[in-house]
C-alpha cells in the first residue's frame, strides 16, 4: 500500500517562493538586500515525506546546514541551497523516499535520497551529474552537501541516458499539471519552471566551487629553452 503523505499547503508553497525570491536578490544586490535566514526554509513543514527540518552548525564549517527528516528516518544534512532545491522539486508531489544501494544488510550497505519514485538520486541532481559520470559521497552518506561529493568517471559507461536535471524538471512539471488544479497553490506553470531553473542556478552559485578542483600546471621551462621559445614569438 502507498504511503500517504500530506500535500503541499498553500502556505508552504509561499516560504518556498519568499526564500528563492530573497536569496536570488541577495545574490544580485548583497548590499541591499541580507542573505535570507535559513531557519525561513524550514517553516511550513511537513511538505509530503520530509517531516521536519533545522537549521544546524557542524562547528567545522562558517556555512549552516539544514538537517531534514524524512518519515522517521535518520536526519540527511543538506545546504539551504539544496533544500531549496528539493522543497520546490517536490512542490506538487514526487516525494522523496530512502532506497538501498544494495541488499538489505549487505556490508557496505548505504541508503540513498531519491525522488520521484524513478530512483533520480538527489545527490546526484544537486551535483549535477553527467550521464557519462557518476557522483559519489566522500564521507557519510546522511550529508548531501556538496562539500561531501566528488565527481568520477562512471565504471558502467553513465547510469542513465537522461539529463538527470532536466529529467527532474520534466517530471516536477508533470506533477505540476497534475495537482495544480487541485491543490491550489497560486503559482504559474511558467513561474514555477523558473523557480525550479533558479534554484539550481543558486545551488551551482553558491556552493558548485566544492566540486571544482586545481588543474596541474606543467614544470616551469628550463632558462635556456624559456629564452629560445621567447626569441621565437
């Protein structure tokens, strides 16, 4: 039997928007407009599965982090970026669920994120991976921020033909066209592929350096080959 999960209300779809609406002025005008309390994405809660969310310091790290429960399940650790993320994606239902990665109880054993009951892997969305790669958590797997991810080749060629990101669009906009009517919630089809387009342009602005990394610089020239190169341009 499905699970029930209460519908998104009203009220929650508007903390989503007020957030993205004053985190992207923040990021345009920072001196006019404060970096928006992240305790404000949190509110309206629950929203489908996620039952509960906080605000959280590691004491490692100046950033806040958003520690959010899904059913009763152990708390995933997210930036308030990425929640966003997962707040507007689930905004007419695809809900996120916890899935294994294996067998139950096989060592090794780690439960994953997904949305929309098509195993997208929210790690995966929030670091935006290729189809040709593959993402992996460095440490815990309860912690989604991109701090704890790293880009790799995938071993089996891409787990999936689909632009993951977009897949996820298309599905939330599915959602959309499905509930929209019968949830009421005041918000356009077109406005809300913005804030879906939006939210992971935040997420990528705000903390997508975590995923970049240097690039070896060649041995500096010889002095006399340095000369020869230079007495030829």
């Amino acid at each position: 039997m499905a699970r029930f999960h209460p519908v998104t209300t009203p009220e929650a779809a508007l903390i989503v928007l007020r957030y993205y609406n004053d985190a992207l002025l923040h990021w345009i005008v920072p001196d006019e407009h404060p970096e928006p309390d992240p305790a404000g994405i949190c509110a309206c809660l629950p929203q489908g599965s996620i039952s509960s969310a906080v605000v959280r310091w590691d004491g490692f790290s100046p950033h806040p982090q958003i520690a959010f429960h899904i059913g009763d399940r152990n708390p995933r650790y997210i930036d308030p970026e990425g929640f966003l993320v997962l707040r507007a994606l689930t905004l007419f239902g695809g809900f996120p669920s916890i899935v294994a990665d294996r067998k139950k109880g096989s060592p090794g054993e780690l439960h994953y994120v997904v949305v929309f009951e098509q195993n997208l892997a929210l790690h995966r969305l929030l670091a935006d991976t290729g189809a040709d790669a593959d993402t992996r958590l460095i440490e815990d797997h309860h912690d989604l921020r991109l701090s704890n991810m790293m880009h790799s080749a995938s071993k089996t060629g891409g787990r999936s033909p689909w632009r993951v990101r977009e897949t996820a669009i298309r599905l939330a906009l599915g959602r959309c066209d499905l509930n929209w009517e019968k949830w009421a919630l005041a918000i356009t089809r077109p406005d809300y592929e913005a804030l879906l387009r939006g939210s992971f342009k935040l997420l990528d602005a705000a903390r997508g350096y975590h995923l970049c990394r240097t690039v070896p610089e060649p041995e500096p020239l010889p002095a006399l080959v340095a000369l020869d190169v230079l007495g030829s341009c």
